[in-house]
C-alpha cells in the first residue's frame, strides 16, 4: 500500500496544483470568488480522480504488495503477479536479467570445473615424483636425508590438503558409505602419520574395540584423521606425550575421542577454530599452520553426516570428537 501510494504522489501533486490554479485564476482576474458551477465541476473531476485511483489499485495491488516486500524477492519461487502490462514488463525484464545471470553463471561454473580439473591434474603429476624421491631416500639413514624426508612428508600432506579441498564441491559424486571398521582405519592414520610421531617423539595409544565398526566415506574419514593427528601431534607440549585415541558408543552413536596434551587452544578462539584459514594465537606460533585443517574437517563430517566435537583449555591439552549415527546416509 505504501508503494502504491510514493508511486503516485507525483500524480496527486500535480492535481492539487491543478485545483489550486482554478480559483487562482478567478482571483487575479478580478472575478473573486469563483462561481459554483466551477466548484461543481472540482468536485467531479476529485470524484473521477478518486475512482481512478481505486480502479489501478485494485489493478496493481497484487504488484505493489508483492514488490512493497524486498524479502520475498530472495525466494525461488518469486514470481510478479498481475495481467497489467506493467507487470509483463517487470516480468520481461526479470526473464531478461535471469537469462543474462545463467549464462553468466554457466560460464563461471565452466571456469571453476577447468580449474579444478587442472589442480587435480597437477597434484597427481606432483605425487609420482615425490614418492620416487621417498623411496630412494628411505634407503639412506644420512641425518640430512631424515631431514629431506620430513620436508617431503610436509609436501604430501601439503598436496593431499589442495586435492581434498578441490574435491569437497564435489562431495557427492566422490564418496562412497559403507560399513568401516573403526579400529583398522585409525590404525591405518597413525601408520601414514608415524614418522611424523617419531621425529616429535610423541606416542600414539589406542583404545578401540576390534569389532566396532562405523557408517562412513573410509577414504574421507582417512583424510579427516590425519588433520587431527596432525594438529594433536603439532600442538603437543612435548617429547615424551601422548595422544590418545579411544572409541566407545554414546545411546544409538559411536564416538571416535582423540585427545593429546599439548598446549591447547586459548578460550577466546574456540568458537572460531572451525573458520577457513583462521589459525588463531596457537597457531601463529607455528609457521605450518594454514587454518584449514579443521575448517575442511568440519565440512566434510558434515557431508557424511557426522558431528564434530572441541573441548580445550590452554595448556591443559585438546579433544576432538567425531560422532558417527548408524547407518546414516547423505
């Protein structure tokens, strides 16, 4: 209603000018007050221009509303009602703007897929040699060499992280849910994180059942273990530490509990811990961080329907808890 009424104030201000300037005229011609006939006839002419007015509100009402409510413009399933021809010009207007925004769209979708494509491509071709430069170094026990190695492994996990990440807008055609048993996956997690847990001396003790078994994407759950033992093992105070790894059921969930001693995280960042490239105070101490660990961790339970879980406290160590449902699909 208001709409209607800011969209046709132009008009009623130029009638009452219009009204105004009759009586005007009667006066500067000297005739005074003008005559009733003339009064007679400003009053019809109000009548007409009132019914006017009633006419295209009933006419438009519908459009105004509709447009009085920017909110609803957000929705899908906006449409401009109305058989005005107004309202087919808005509607020509807006077939004319989607039209413009698909192409648009499909052009940058295109460009992404190429994009995506590449980095896949590059990521694989940057894998073979650096597994030839593993191997051939794993056969040298030079104190450098060790060095080279640990550099090496950083580089792995460096492009394992682009890799995921690539893939993750594309979650649904790359992952597959099945029956996992807990045990071996996460036993499988330490054993591609052990040199890392021997040059940081920390050990690695497990207590899951070897019949526990959970709902799960395992080539998913292997990358997302590795962004948590990596942080555990990261961030733990030092030589001598453990990070525990524990599994129990919590009513109709199984909890996967991973827990290391090490400095924590400050209480100020733990509702931001999960934010893309946000490291935090801990995490500027250490120059490895990229922010993106548990961001993609979070993202990609939340894909396979898990919940994930933080508790910390500086200096007392973290816990980082993922929840499996049964049988539970995306």
């Amino acid at each position: 209603m208001s709409l209607f009424w800011k969209d046709h104030r132009p008009l009623l201000l130029f009638y009452m000018a219009q009204m105004l300037l009759v009586p005007a005229l009667y006066w500067l011609s000297g005739e005074g007050r003008p005559p009733g006939i003339v009064l007679y006839g400003m009053a019809i002419s109000f009548a007409v221009l009132l019914l006017y007015l009633l006419f295209r509100y009933w006419q438009q009402s519908a459009l105004y509303n509709s447009l009085d409510n920017p909110s609803s413009a957000a929705d899908d399933s906006f449409e401009i009602p109305g058989d005005s021809a107004l309202a087919e010009a808005f509607r020509e207007v807006l077939r004319s703007k989607e039209r413009t925004y698909e192409q648009q769209l499909h052009a940058y979708q295109s460009k992404m897929d190429r994009h995506i494509e590449f980095m896949n491509r590059w990521v694989h071709q940057m894998k073979t040699p650096l597994s030839v430069m593993q191997l051939t170094i794993r056969e040298l026990e030079d104190e450098q060499m060790r060095s080279l190695q640990e550099e090496l492994d950083r580089i792995r996990k460096g492009l394992e992280m682009v890799l995921y990440t690539s893939r993750l807008d594309r979650f649904s055609e790359d992952f597959r849910v099945e029956t996992t048993n807990l045990l071996r996956v996460v036993g499988e997690s330490v054993a591609e994180n052990r040199r890392l847990f021997i040059r940081k001396g920390i050990a690695a003790k497990l207590h899951i059942g070897e019949s526990l078994e959970v709902y799960t994407d395992r080539k998913w759950l292997l990358f997302m273990l590795g962004q948590i033992l990596t942080n555990a093992v990261n961030y733990s105070a030092g030589k001598g530490d453990s990070v525990f790894i524990a599994a129990f059921r919590q009513g109709n969930a199984t909890v996967l509990e991973i827990t290391d001693q090490g400095i924590g995280i400050a209480r100020e960042d733990l509702k931001r811990v999960f934010n893309p490239y946000y490291t935090g105070q801990r995490g500027r101490q250490y120059h490895e961080s990229t922010g993106m660990g548990l961001y993609l961790v979070k993202e990609i339970a939340g894909k396979l329907g898990h919940a994930v879980e933080l508790e910390s406290e500086a200096g007392t160590g973290t816990t980082v808890r993922i929840l499996f449902q049964p049988g539970q699909r995306t």
